[in-house]
C-alpha cells in the first residue's frame, strides 16, 4: 500500500504574500499573526518524517508559493504544490485552511491513502502504515460525542454536524453498522455511546483516532496556522 503524507504551510512573514493577504482579506477576519507565523522549525517535521516513517511514499508540501530556505526541493519524496495547481480558480486567492483542505484530493499524484498533517504536528516516535491503514481501510472509530462550544472551532464542527444530519440518518447507520458503532474495543469511552443513543440526530464525534496518534505525535500548540 502506497501512504503519502501531506502537510501545509505558510510564510507569514513574505512580503509579497502579507500584501495580497491584506488585499482580499476583510477588516473583520481574524489575521492574528499566530495563525500564520513561521518558526523556522518545520525542519524537524521532516527529520522525524525520514527517521520514523520512512516508508512513506510521497510528501506533498501545500504552499501559496514561497518556500524555506532549508527545502531540498529536489528529494524524491517531494512534491511541492502550489494553491494554484489544485484549488479551483474561483476560488482563489485564498488565505483559508479550509478552502484548503476541501480541495486536497484534487492534488496530481496524490495516493488514494494519504494523512493529512498540519505544520504544528511532529513525529517523535516510530510509527507504521497499520498506524493509519489497516485492510485498506483508515484507523478510525464511531464514537458518539456532544459538541461542546468553543470560542475556536464550535462553528466549523456544528456546520459539519448540520450538513452530516441533512443527509445521513443515525438510526439508520448505526442499525447498519451495529458491530461498529457497539464494540467494547473503545473501552470506557462506549458510554458515551450510550448516552448519545436517545436523540435521534447525530450531536457529534469523538476523535478517539488523534488521541491513540499523540502517544506518536507532539503538537506544539503555538497558534492556529493556517487556520
């Protein structure tokens, strides 16, 4: 099985992209610079890559344009894809993580397995394909879960809960896929299930999957690039 991994980044501190950034950006969105500052430290991502995952096949490296100094843009393994080349025109420019990510199967040679990884998350220890893949299929989990409101994220994730109700029945797919959905596999974390069984719409999902991934991963947490 062929695993790509792809990852975005940003130069907020490029000249030439701070001033179209300002051009198309309204007064009242939220351009804090921690959402899209660099700390010249996404070397590390890549070292960590190439000790404890080198069996990836393909890294596709997301960028408006500008790259790191440091960027062997010759290596094999890369491919450097600019918003240009796989986000539709119409919508473009964009300063946007979604945008972003709503596009990322339309990237040329992309793998029809790959993981997406945000600049903020590193490998620090030794991980393999069953880690992400299993038979073919992702390492996932259907765990119920209410969403709880945030003053960062609340509105994306109760979006995708509205859009997943509109055309997904729960009492439905959780009949079809019982043995998924009630499996004692997700230890305590099957109560919440359990809890979540009475309302007839879907409240959300627990993410069990980035959970089990931190053990592997260390996320910096120092802002919300891109986002």
């Amino acid at each position: 099985m062929n695993i790509d991994f792809v990852i975005p980044w940003v130069n907020g501190n490029d000249e030439e992209w701070l001033k179209e950034k300002n051009r198309y950006t309204p007064k009242n969105t939220d351009s804090r610079e921690n959402r899209y500052r660099d700390l010249d430290n996404l070397q590390y991502w890549f070292r960590g890559v190439e000790l404890f995952a080198p069996w990836v096949r393909k890294i596709h490296f997301i960028t408006w344009g500008h790259l790191p100094k440091w960027l062997n843009t010759n290596h094999p393994k890369l491919n450097i894809v600019k918003h240009s080349e796989f986000i539709p025109n119409e919508f473009l420019p964009t300063f946007n993580a979604n945008t972003i990510e709503l596009n990322i199967h339309r990237i040329n040679e992309l793998s029809e397995y790959f993981v997406y990884f945000n600049d903020d998350t590193y490998i620090i220890r030794r991980m393999n394909e069953k880690d992400f893949f299993i038979d073919e299929l992702p390492c996932d989990s259907a765990i119920l879960d209410a969403i709880a409101p945030s003053e960062l994220f609340s509105h994306i994730l109760f979006n995708n809960i509205e859009i997943i109700n509109r055309y997904y029945d729960k009492k439905n797919i959780i009949k079809n896929n019982f043995g998924k959905w009630i499996n004692f596999k997700y230890g305590k974390e099957i109560y919440r299930t359990f809890a979540l069984l009475p309302w007839t719409k879907f409240t959300g999902f627990k993410n069990i999957i980035y959970q089990l991934l931190f053990v592997k991963t260390y996320s910096l947490n120092y802002g919300y690039s891109l986002k």
